[in-house]
C-alpha cells in the first residue's frame, strides 16, 4: 500500500501521523497537534482557521462536544489576526 501524504505535509520530515502513533495519542489530541504543526502550511487556508480547529479538539478533550462547540462560536465571533 502506498503512502498518500498531502502537499501541505511534504516538506517536513516527520509525518503528524508519526508523531501521533509515537506519543499514542487518542483521536482528539491527535487532530489537535495535526492542526497545530499543519497552521499556515494548506493551501488556500488561513492559519487561523487551523488553529481554531486545534483549540475545538482541546477543548472537546478537556469538556465534550457542548463546550467546544460555545468556546469555537466565541472565537468565530473575532476577527482573526493570522501573523
């Protein structure tokens, strides 16, 4: 079977998925740190709009779905200021 690695994650040389597996990490904080290493890097996507994906799954971790989802319409509510 062959390796599918998007774009976006070819130039570095560890894969989010690596890490994830190493660390042994459940679904939420592993989509999380994927966000996190991914911000910035996907084509026609603001960085912001990866980090606030890694924020909902860390809060989602922490408080279930409820939560994530008040704390992500809070965020929605700013403006982003991607740097």
């Amino acid at each position: 079977m062959s390796k599918q690695v998007p774009p976006h994650y070819r130039t570095r040389t560890v894969q989010p998925i690596e890490i994830i597996e190493m660390y042994g990490l459940d679904f939420a904080r592993g989509n999380a740190l994927k966000y996190l290493l991914r911000a910035g890097s996907k084509p026609n996507e603001e960085k912001s709009d990866d980090l606030l994906k890694a924020i909902w799954y860390l809060v989602y971790e922490l408080d279930g779905v409820e939560l994530a989802d008040e704390v992500n319409e809070h965020l929605l509510a700013y403006p982003a200021r991607d740097a």
